[in-house]
C-alpha cells in the first residue's frame, strides 16, 4: 500500500512522501536496530510511537524518538544506555515513568506503555501498566497515535488502529476517543490540536473543533508555563495567524489573553471606521514571520497595537486615532509578560522597547529626515534597530498597491540614512563624551540634579547636531550650562584625564 501525503499550499512549500505500511527502511540505521536487538534479548516488546513516526510520513527529519515499552521504560532506557557505550547515560523521571537518553543528535525517550484516568480538577493522570493498544488509545491525536514495531517477526510494521494515516491523506487533526473526554482529561490538548493544525496545515476535523468550544474554560486548569509553551509554538509557525484565528474563534484566545481579543472588531460612527486591528495585527505577525524566526521579535509585532482599545478616539474632521497607542503600549508589556510566564528582564525590555519605538521609522519615512532624528533613533534604538526596521516594514498592512509600495521605498531612504548617520556619528549604543564623574570633578559638586540637567543638556545638543560628538565641544558646552546654573569650575580635565576618571569610576 502506497502512502502519498501532501500539506496544503497554505504552508511554506509542499511536501510529500511515499513508503509502504512498512518502514523496514526508514529505521534501518545502528541506533534503531541496537534497540530492536536489545528488545529480543529482552523478550519486551518495544514500539517507536508519536511524533517520529508521523514526521517520517511528512518526510520532516527528526532527532526526537519516542519508544513505549511493554513494561519497564525505565528499566529498558538503562540497558539500551549501556549497550551504547561509554559517555552514554540514560536520565530517569521516576513521577512520570519515563527515562531519557541522549545519543549524539538524538534524544530518546522510553516509556512504559500504559492506560490512564483522570481526575476532573487535575490535567495529571491516574497511571497504570496497559498494552500498546491501551497507550495508543490516550495519545492526543490519531496522527500521533501511529506506532512502529522493532520486533524481530514484524519489524518495521505500521500499526495504526485510529487510521492516522487516512487524517494525514486528508489533513485533518481528529483525536482517537471521544474528544470531549480527551480535551476534558487533559484540556492542554486543546492547545496543541491548534498547534498542530498552526504548523501543518492541517485542518480541525468538526467534532474535534467543537470540542475544544465546548471545553474551553477547561484550560484554566493547566499551568500558565504549559499554556505558553504551545502558545510560543504557534507564534514560530510558519503563518501563526491561522493558531491564532482558531484560538480566537473557540475562545480560548479570551482566556490565555483578553487584551488580544479586545482588538477585535470595528467602531464606525457614520460612515467613518477604523480597521480591525485583531485582524492587522495578524497581517503583521506573518509578514514578519516571512523574515524572520526570532520569538520575540514576534512577540512585538503581537504587542505593538496592542494599547489601541485603550487610545481609540474619534475626532472631528480626522476620524479614528489612537494618539499615544505606543507609549501606552510599552506600559502594558511588562503586565502581559508576567501574566502569560514570559521572560522578564532583557527579553522583556526588547520587546518594550520595539512596541515603544515602532512608529518612528514610519514617521521618518514620511518626510523630509533630518540628521538629527536619525541620531536619536540609532541611539534609542541601539542594537535593536535592524529589528525595529523589520517591525516597522511588516507594519504596512494596507490594502493600497501604490501606498505600501511608497512606504517601502521611502523605508529604503531611511535604512540608507541609518547606515550614513551611523557612519558618520557612531551614535548606535552610544554615550555622552562627558560622563557625571567629570561633570561632578570638575564643578566640585556631589551626585545631584544639577549633574543630571548638565549630562542631558549635552547629550541633547549632540543629537539635534549643535554640537560634534567630541570631547572638547561637549566640554565647553558643559562648562556654559554650569555657568547657567551658578557653577564655577574647580579644575580643568583633560580628554585623557576624564577617560582615566570614568576608567576608575567603572571599578
């Protein structure tokens, strides 16, 4: 029996393969066969199930491999860990009955074939020994529930009892038992049945789709870091608009992340509406997945409009606006962070910062750009503004040919004006030529807001291009705003004398 799958066009480029119900030759490599060897030595019946064998039928390698044991996984994974040689060990997770081993490339990961129950306040199952039929019945989906026998008598076999293989041909994400049950035992399915349609491009088969409406307040019992791990996988799909439109229409999108749903929809007072800026949002998040694989690069384009529910305004003569969306914006970033258990600290502020800047380059991109605003978006933006370039290009979302294509012209101008500013001034992670210390020296005053007045009087001139980027303009311009300010210099440092100042400072 030939087997001919093939992914919609939808997704980056199509694939397919063709094999037989068995697959002798997909897994005749040494890793594969040591392990079917020890399986006869054993006497255990040892299957590859999951993710591996459904991969082989989309022709995507994988160095992932999931075994089920008939039996101990753990006992199994210590004698295939062995039988490796040396350097090899096998890591043992006695709660859930299952032990890694890491060869090379591959991870591998054994587990006792089993059964499982449920109870209703709690997505951990009751577990006990089953049969490989009993462990294929309480995997997620049919296409995950394929398995492959390393049994000398039928090795390389196909065993499908849920047709896996007939989901696949048709595209399609079914669970194996009434999913009711599967997404009430274990609601994260829910997730990962859009993770999956999101990655494949397969489509929800309909009482599977509606199970996931019918259970959806379900997902409230799993954890938040679960909830964004398949999340965070949707958002790295090759489009994560279509996880995303499936989250919102089974309502799960409400309640893993109300401020995403509260861009949907369009005001209209008259005849005058503003765009749905769910929907844009989306447009922009796969633009920028065309060029680019950077989580959190696609978290900002998620999160820069995210204030416009907060900022919509309608104004006479001028239609919907949102003054001040991005600052609002940025504000919330850190709340949202916290809530979904995504990385603070750097990863955070990166993302608040492209949500905080992402309207400056269309601005510039919009009139005559001056040295100065260059200067102070290269030194706003840092090292960051290659992405907030990328942001900005993906956020021309409008259905207007001549309009998008002026915008991304004018984008041009303004990354060749990026390149010779930076050329020219270094500003890109740049600090004033004078520092506090040398503020404080020469001035002979203590840590105080007149220091602070001084430093941003000097980095504001360098900006806006009155005064050259150097030691010995911003020195005089430092001594005329003391002047301002009723300071009299104490002592005169030199160039060389302030880098050994701030040199000390930094110890």
């Amino acid at each position: 029996m030939d087997i001919n799958i093939k992914l919609k066009p939808s997704t980056t480029k199509t694939l397919y393969y063709l094999c037989s119900m068995n697959f002798a030759g997909q897994i005749g490599s040494k890793l594969f066969k040591t392990v079917a060897g020890l399986a006869q030595e054993s006497n255990t019946k040892v299957y590859v199930i999951g993710g591996f064998v459904r991969d082989l039928l989309l022709n995507r390698p994988s160095k992932d491999v999931d075994f089920v044991v008939v039996g101990s996984g753990i006992a199994f994974a210590q004698k295939v860990a062995i039988k490796f040689g040396p350097g090899v060990s096998a890591r043992y997770f006695k709660n859930f009955g299952t032990a890694m081993v890491k060869y090379g490339e591959w991870e591998l990961e054994f587990v006792g074939a089993r059964k499982e129950s449920y109870r209703k306040d709690s997505r951990k199952p009751i577990v006990e020994n089953g049969s490989l039929s009993d462990d294929q019945k309480r995997r997620d989906f049919t296409i995950n529930a394929m398995s492959i026998s390393l049994q000398k008598k039928d090795f390389g076999q196909l065993y499908d009892p849920f047709n896996g293989v007939s989901d696949m041909e048709a595209l399609i994400i079914r669970t194996p038992l009434d999913p009711d049950i599967t997404f009430s035992d274990d609601p994260l399915r829910m997730m990962r049945a859009i993770r999956f349609a999101s990655q494949l491009g397969f489509d929800i088969e309909p009482n599977t789709f509606d199970a996931i409406s019918r259970n959806k307040n379900r997902i409230t019992i799993v954890s938040a870091e679960r909830v964004l791990g398949e999340l965070n996988k949707i958002v790295l799909s090759p489009k994560p608009s279509e996880g995303f439109k499936l989250l919102e229409i089974t309502g799960l999108l409400k309640i893993i992340f109300p401020q995403m749903t509260d861009l949907k929809g369009v005001e209209k007072i008259g005849k005058l509406g503003h765009k749905d800026n769910f929907y844009h949002t989306l447009e922009v998040l796969d633009n920028l997945a065309k060029d680019s694989d950077n989580l959190m690069l696609r978290w900002a384009a998620i999160l820069h409009d995210i204030a416009k529910p907060l900022t919509r305004k309608f104004e006479p003569g001028k239609g919907w606006t949102f003054h001040g969306h991005e600052f609002i914006g940025a504000k919330m970033v850190p709340g949202i962070f916290k809530k979904l258990k995504l990385p603070t600290g750097d990863k955070m502020r990166y993302v608040q910062k492209l949500v905080q800047l992402h309207l400056r380059p269309i601005v510039l991109s919009q009139e005559i750009v001056k040295d100065s605003a260059i200067r102070r978006l290269l030194f706003e933006a840092g090292d960051d503004i290659d992405d907030l370039m990328i942001l900005c290009e993906a956020d021309i979302t409008s259905k207007n040919e001549y309009k998008v294509k002026k915008f991304l012209s004018n984008f041009k101008l303004v990354r060749q004006k990026l390149k010779e500013v930076e050329a020219k001034d270094k500003i890109r992670n740049w600090q004033p030529p004078i520092s506090g210390e040398v503020i404080m020296k020469t001035f002979g005053i203590k840590p105080s807001k007149k220091v602070g007045i001084i430093k941003l009087a000097i980095r504001e001139a360098i900006l806006d291009g009155i005064i050259m980027n150097n030691y010995e303009e911003a020195y005089r311009l430092m001594l005329d705003e003391g002047e301002k300010l009723q300071l009299s210099p104490r002592i005169m440092i030199s160039k060389q004398q302030a880098t050994d100042l701030n040199g000390a400072g930094n110890d």
